[in-house]
C-alpha cells in the first residue's frame, strides 16, 4: 500500500469513528442510562372524592404500626399475573417506601372524612396523648391491569382498634378484602386503583370507629 493509500485509509477510520463517537453520544443523551427510558416515580395519595362521613366526630387517633407484606418492601410497583404469579414494573417506583406513604395517605383520609381529626404516626420520637390507636398489617396490595377488559386491584388488611393504653377495643374483620377495577394497561393506572383502595379502607375505619364512640 502507498503512502497515499494509506493516508486515505487514516482518514475514513477517523471520519468513522468519529461518527460512532457522536451516535454513541446522542444516544446517551436521550435517556439516562445511554438509551433506557427513565424510571417513573409514583405515590398513593388521598382521594380527590374522599368527604366527611354523616354524623362524623373528632378524634385524637394514632395509626401504627403499619406493616405490609414482605414481597411488596421494595422500590418497584407490583402487579400480579394470572395464576397468583407476583410481577414488578421495572421502571415503575415508589417516589418513597410504601409503608410510610400509605400511613401517610390512611392519616390524611381519616382527617377529612372526620373532620377535626388529629392524627398521628405511632410509634413517634415524641408521643402525643391519643383516644384511639389503629394497629395495620397489609397483607396484599397489588392488581392485574387491564388487557381486553378491567383488571383488578386488590387490598387484603387485618386491622384493629386499640385504646390509650394498648387495649384491643374492636377487631371489625380478622381480614378485610377491597378491590377496585383497574382501567388502563400501565403502572399509573393500577396506582391509580390502589389509591382508591386505600380510601376505601380508611372509609372502613372511620365508619368502625364512629359505631365504637357513638355521638352523646
């Protein structure tokens, strides 16, 4: 090969490279992650629906603990495929962990279905005198999306009401089973469900607790 020809041959590697170089640039900057799409963070909230109860009364309550089930303490949104096979949106999170949102959203629900409610987490660093403690185990919180029709989103809870000083006071169910349709094929849609759920069961709180301390 000639000195020209090889001189040619420089060239294109270079004009080539270079090129892949810049490829491999936009590429990286599209998305992070060099071309994974980003994740999505989400969190439960409280129901743009949720009102004050009929014949609601105020109370000092404390909600905790509140546990959920081991397969759903993680950073991903879980859904559930036919056949009981559990299933996590890869680039569907949690913006914070579930068990502290969901207090979250329980504690603001029940303020606005009894108004004049104070609510707080327990157990807390400074505790504050309370009338009622509700004790929560969630034992399922997850749900098929929508394919040809709905799917589902269910919520499984035992739940109790205790007095000031740790005393069970009512245990309504030994379990409590919610569901709610879930319209859409993305993680949005079933969070948007599980927030539904999640006033449901506050609703059932708030009704068990009001059936406990009628009005004078």
């Amino acid at each position: 090969m000639s000195n020209k020809e090889r001189g040619w041959a420089t060239q294109a590697v270079r004009r080539f490279t270079g090129a892949l170089a810049g490829l491999l640039l936009l590429a990286g900057c599209a998305t992070p992650g060099g071309g994974s799409p980003a994740p999505r963070y989400f969190l439960l909230e409280v129901p743009a629906a949720i009102a004050p109860l009929p014949g609601a009364r105020a109370f000092d309550l404390a909600l905790g603990p509140v546990r959920i089930a081991e397969y759903l303490d993680q950073p991903h949104v879980v859904a559930r495929a036919p056949g009981g096979e559990v299933t996590r949106y890869e680039r569907a999170r949690w913006a914070m962990p579930l068990g502290a949102n969901l207090s979250d959203v329980l504690r603001g629900t029940l303020e606005r279905l009894l108004p004049g409610t104070r609510t707080v987490a327990y157990p807390a660093a400074q505790p504050a005198p309370v009338s009622h403690r509700i004790a929560l185990e969630v034992l399922r919180l997850d749900g098929t999306p929508a394919v040809d029709a709905d799917g589902a989103a269910t919520l499984v809870a035992s739940w109790r009401i205790l007095d000031a000083d740790g005393a069970t006071l009512a245990w309504p169910e030994a379990r409590t089973t919610l569901s709610a349709a879930v319209r859409g094929r993305d993680a949005a849609a079933l969070v948007a469900a599980e927030t539904a759920l999640a006033g449901e069961l506050a609703t059932r709180i708030a009704q068990a607790l009001l059936a406990l301390s009628p009005a004078p």
